[in-house]
C-alpha cells in the first residue's frame, strides 16, 4: 500500500504515538551541555557507573542464558503435570513492580531471608548489597524475557529436525546441542538483547536488593536518580545520554549481527 | 532373497484409529506401502523407525533382534523423510557426516565417509551448498545419502519423490531405483504412487484404514485386485459378488458373464477401455448391457473417462471421436456393453 492511501483514523494514532515516543528523547538532546559533555564524561563517577552497569548487566544476561534456556526447552519440548501453571510463574516477574521484587528477593536470599541465611552459616555468602546481589536483581527482571522469547522459538522451530537427529543415532542431549540450538540460534540472540536491555535499565529491584553504593552497587540508572535527587539536572542528563548512546549503539551493532534471519 | 530380516506386526493405537500391519522383508528387497491418505503408511514407518511407539502387542524383531522397545537412536533404522529435513544450519557434507559423527567416528573418518556417498549419488562438486542451495532433487539425493551413510539394515523412505516436480521426479526415480537394488539390507518404501511403488519395489503391501488387504508381486496386483481402491489405482472396476459357473451376481439381482468360471465369492475385473457406450439398447455379441445415467466426464490421457450410474458404476474410456457422437452431458441415458471375453472373473481368497 503506497503512504498516501493509508486511513486517516489509523495514520493520525500511529504519528502520535512516534512522536510520543521521540519527543522525550529530543527533550534530553535539547538540554545537553554539550560545551562540557566531555568534561563530565570522564568523571570517575560516571566511569565506574557505567563499568559496573555493562559488568553486572552482561554477567545478569549469561546467567539467564545458562538457566533461562534449558527452562524455555523443558516448557516447550517436555509434557509434564504442571506445565502451564509453571508458565504462569514465569510471567510473574514480569508484571510484578520491581521494587516489589527487591523486596521479595531480601526476605528470599537477604541475610536472614529463606535461603539467604543458611548461605550466610554455610559458606559465608551474602548477597544483597553487593555487586552479586546486582546481578541477581537484574537476573531475577529479566529472565522471563529471555524465557519467553526462546520458549518462543523452540516451538516455532520443526521438531521434525530432532527426529531426523534420532534415526541417525542422535541422542537427546547432542541433539540439543547440534540441532535444536543451531536451529533457535536467531530466537535465543533475540531473547539475549532483550534480557540484556532489561537488566541495563533495572532500576527499582537493584536499588531495595542491593542498594545504591557508588562503584558496588550503583549502577547508571541508579547514578541518575541520585545527580538527579542532589539538583544536578545537568549532571542527571549528562548520565541518562551516556546510557542511551551505549544501549542503542549496542543494540545496533546485535542487531546487524544476530538478529536478521539467516 | 536369503531369509527374512524384518519381521514386525507395527500394531499402534491413536485415538480411534489403530494401526495393524504385519510387515517381513528380506535381505535385499525392497517392499512398496501403498495405500489413500490416512491409511497408516506413515504411523507404520514412525513406528518402525522407533518415533512413535508399538502398542504391546506390536513386534519388531531386526535380524533376529528385539527392537520393539529400542529409542529411535539406538536402531540401525535409516529413514528418508517425505520433506528430507537436512539439517538448514549444515552444509549437504556435514548433513552427510552426521550420521557417521553420532556412531563414534572422529570428524576425519566421518567426513571421509561423506564424501564417499556424496560422490555415490553424484554430488561432489555440491558438498558445501547448504540445504536452501540444493534444488529438490539435489536434496533427495543428500537425503538419501545421509539415511545409508550409517549403514541401515533397513531404509525407510517415506513418499521419497511427492516434493518434486514431474520431470525431476522422472530422473529421481530411475536414480532411486539403482540405489535401492545396491542396498543389501532391506527398504521399505511408503508411497500413494502406485508408478513409485511399481518401479520402486519388488513386491507391494496394500494398507487401508490400519489394515493390509492385500500383498504381492505387481503382476498379481495388478491382475487381480481385491478392494476398490486397489483396482482404481490399477485402472480396473471391481465388483464383488457370487459366482455360480460363467455368472457372478454383483449387485441386488444383477449378473456380469465373464469367460471364466468360478464359484462363490468372487470378483470381477475389466478395463475402463472394455466399456463400449451406445445410445441405444445394442444387439449382438456383448453378454453384459445395462441401461445408465452419464454422471460425470473427465479427460484422461488422450482419452476420456466417463463414469456412469446404473445397477452398478462403472467407469469407461472413450475416444473424443466416439464422444462427439454420443453427446456426453450429465444425466445423459445410455446404454453399456461390457464383452464378457474382456472380464475377468476370480474367487474372494480372503472368504
């Protein structure tokens, strides 16, 4: 369909919401100081933010690439009594506010948590309020996306292939290995991005579990919300631009790579 | 034929449907499944190929081995899959050496095996092409080459030629035919096409709705069909009915007269080509003329087929000149001739 003949009451709603989503960012490219840009940029503060942030949310995507994918492959491959009720449980996290999950995750594996006591008497772990703890808040957000989209891909992809694996003497778990991950490969760099998107921005969960300690714990957004609290509005844009320059030229660059079809 | 090397009964229950097919094949032969969508040909090869599992009452021993309860990866079963699923990521060499690689080869000696079959069913020179590179009868043959470079004491193939195109498919089949005949273990072939089935094997199993009704050589088949479907895939009618001498009573007080002489139950035969039409009641030689309605016209080959209602339907080839003097609309009355030196007459074996 050629632009001019697209209906007025779908092309009105559809402009609006582009311009919805643009003008904030046009907000915060028309109040950069960009005299002092660099300056600012390589302030100690703003470096060790910004490494702990690409730190913590790489370390938070490989852990729910190691956990998340075999879970999306026993909910999309295996039947077992339960199946969609563990489903639901994995979509939980998502609607759940993250402050609320902060929350959750102290009385789980904070110090005198669930579990995190007998860590703490066992072998002297403690999570929350380090930079683990960052990780685990990120990795508790983002999960369920990279869950969701590779569940996504496995049941898109033919499970035909497995069984031309099996009659040549494939067993499952080089099956997996050699057919089926080469064959979601595509899905599971898509459900990556956007774990790894999700664990940069975490904010709320990060801040209640692990707390808002400069070079442990403080990450760009939390770096952003404190310039932001102190009255450092200049300072406050100076980060959210770092953040939105690192994550989209990141993104870009996946995206070339990964995320066209192959 | 030395001996028989399969010998199951691939008995599978599937909601309401049930399969049950007892199956031997011998070392070196190659047996056609043939039957109408929905008979089972598939769920039978599934179920040979451990991909979907035997009842209890189901067998499958493999020279002399139990495989009844065998997972799929532990037989020495090799399958060629109507859409040949080569694996897309690999390229037709590695598709090759996969089988080989999961048998405990090193890449070297896997690949070394590959190349061997690629040049088998000659695709040297498309080793590196990955599969959405290949044209269809290029991924028949890396198909083929991937189920036998294990080494399968049995190779199913599953509608082999159905994904390709008329001419390629032309080709493809004589190709086949070579590989098979070089096949020492035992092939079993699934097809709806009766032409696959005869050029393909040396002998036919007929399923229908879960069930055998009837196995032989071509000849015989071919000759002697025992159930509608077998003789419209042999280009034959078919009626049963009850012979007394020369006369076998088909339908409710309605008697075909054929040369041959049986007794009791009994089929009778003839060619579509057998069937002369007239527009009025002719005299003369033809034992067999019935009054009928014209329900349908179709071309067929050079021909047409004309199907006709009456006592009985029945189908008749005539020439365009014949037509044109016979007005064929549906509806139509006329009058058929069946010669009875054109029929053939034989006993219900199955009685």
């Amino acid at each position: 369909m050629k632009p001019g003949r697209v209906p007025v009451p779908l092309l009105v709603p559809a402009v609006l919401g582009l311009i919805f989503l643009i003008l904030p960012l046009v907000g915060l490219l028309a109040r950069t100081p960009w005299g002092s840009l660099l300056d600012r940029l390589t302030e100690p503060g703003v470096v060790a933010a910004l490494r702990l942030s690409l730190l913590t949310s790489t370390l938070a995507t490989v852990l729910c690439l190691v956990l998340g994918v075999p879970l999306a492959w026993l909910l999309a491959r295996v039947e077992f009594p339960g199946r969609r009720l563990v489903r639901a449980l994995i979509t939980v996290p998502l609607v759940l506010p993250p402050v609320v999950g902060g929350i959750a995750l102290l009385l789980a594996l904070g110090r005198r948590g669930l579990v995190g006591q007998w860590l703490d008497s066992t072998f002297g772990i403690t999570l929350p309020f380090t930079t683990a703890g960052v990780v685990i808040a990120e990795s508790f957000v983002a999960l369920p996306f990279l869950v969701i989209a590779v569940e996504g891909a496995l049941r898109g992809a033919d499970s035909r292939y497995e069984e031309a694996a099996a009659t040549l003497g494939s067993g499952r778990w080089t099956t997996f290995t050699h057919v089926t991950l080469p064959l979601v490969a595509p899905g599971i760099a898509a459900g990556a991005v956007l774990c790894w998107a999700r664990a940069l921005g975490e904010f709320g969960a990060t801040i209640t579990f692990a707390g808002n300690y400069p070079g442990v714990t403080q990450t760009m957004p939390l770096a952003v919300y404190q310039t932001m609290e102190s009255g450092d509005l200049e300072g406050a844009v100076v980060l959210s631009l770092i953040l939105l320059v690192v994550s989209v030229a990141i993104l870009a660059g996946l995206r070339d790579r990964w995320l066209t079809a192959p | 034929m030395t001996g028989v090397l399969l010998d199951a009964r691939l008995a599978v229950r599937r909601g309401t449907f049930q399969l049950d097919v007892e199956l031997r094949i011998g070392r070196g032969e190659t047996v056609a499944l043939l039957g109408p969508n929905g008979a089972g040909k598939t769920t039978a090869l599934r179920a040979l190929a451990g991909l979907t599992p035997l009842s209890a009452d189901g067998r499958l021993l493999l020279d002399g081995r139990d495989l009844s309860r065998t997972p799929p990866e532990q037989r020495p079963i090799g399958v060629v899959f109507q859409d040949y699923l080569l694996f897309p990521h690999l390229s037709a060499r590695d598709n090759v050496a996969f089988g080989p690689r999961r048998h405990g080869r090193d890449r070297k000696a896997a690949h070394a095996v590959a190349d061997h079959w690629l040049d088998r069913v000659g695709l040297t020179e498309y080793a590196r092409r990955k599969p959405r590179n290949l044209s269809g009868g290029q991924a028949q043959r890396v198909a083929l080459a991937r189920a036998l470079a294990v080494d399968p004491t049995l190779l199913l193939l599953d509608e082999p030629l159905a994904a390709l195109d008329a001419r390629t498919r032309l080709e493809t089949r004589g190709e086949l035919r070579r590989h098979l005949s070089a096949h020492p273990g035992a092939t079993l072939l699934v097809t709806h096409d009766p032409l696959d089935a005869l050029v393909l094997a040396d002998r036919l199993v007929i399923v229908e709705q879960g069930r055998v009704v009837q196995e032989g050589d071509a000849a015989t088949i071919t000759a002697r069909p025992r159930t509608d479907y077998v003789a419209r895939l042999v280009g034959l009618n078919l009626f049963r009915g009850h012979g007394d001498g020369h006369a076998v009573t088909v339908a409710d007080g309605f008697t075909l007269t054929s040369t041959d002489t049986v007794h009791g139950d009994a089929f009778v035969a003839f060619p579509p080509s057998a069937v002369a039409l007239h527009p009025h009641q002719p005299d003369g030689s033809p034992r067999n003329t019935w009054p009928a309605v014209l329900a349908d016209v179709q071309h067929h080959g050079d021909n047409l087929r004309v199907r006709l209602d009456g006592p009985i339907s029945v189908a008749a080839d005539i020439t365009p000149a014949a037509a044109a003097q016979l007005d064929l609309v549906p509806g139509r009355q006329l009058w058929v001739a069946v010669k009875a030196t054109e029929t053939r007459a034989y006993p219900d074996g199955s009685q």
